[in-house]
C-alpha cells in the first residue's frame, strides 16, 4: 500500500530501508543487526523485503560479508543523503533553533 503524498512504500518497506542503510553502511548484517538491535535473521528479511520491493538485488553475498550491487550503491547513496539531512533538521529542532530553517 503506497502512501498517497509520496508514493512510499509500506512501513515494513520504510523500516527495511533503515535496515538496508545501516548494512550498507556497515557492508555487514551482523554489524547492522548490532547497532540495530535485532537478529541478523531479521535484517536478512527485511533486506529480502526491500529487493523484492524493487525487483534487484542490492548485496551480492560472496561467501563471508556482503558487496553492494549497482543498485544497492544507488540506493545507498540516496538514503545516507536523506538520513544525514533529516538529521540536521531533527538537530535544528531539538535546539530551539527554527528560525534557521525558514
């Protein structure tokens, strides 16, 4: 079910993305799954829902670690851009400091 302003997938899909990022970043489940706080199984699922999402694969699995496909590293650059800006918003927010945002 998308939703309607900007054509997003589910929650599950949003979560997943999270979990995508972290594992990108980390080029690893299990480190993702630490910071995460949850099983490497999860983040191998959701990871599987994201791709199945998109219809591509996004790690290559060669034997130990992970390797991100063309894809992936598209999509990874997009969400660290994303997470980083929302970041600084969040930041701006919690010190009081909205003016600056205008």
């Amino acid at each position: 079910m998308a939703h309607p302003y900007y054509d997003l997938p589910s929650l599950t899909v949003l979560t997943a993305l999270e979990v995508f990022e972290a594992s990108a970043r980390h080029l690893s489940l299990e480190l993702a799954a630490s910071e995460l706080n949850v099983t490497s199984g999860e983040v191998t699922r959701l990871i599987k829902v994201i791709e199945d999402e998109l219809g591509v694969p996004l790690f290559v699995r060669p034997g130990t670690g992970v390797v991100l496909t063309s894809a992936g590293k598209d999509l990874y650059t997009e969400l660290a851009s994303i997470f980083s800006k929302a970041s600084d918003v969040v930041t701006t927010i919690k010190r009081g400091d909205r003016c600056r945002m205008s």
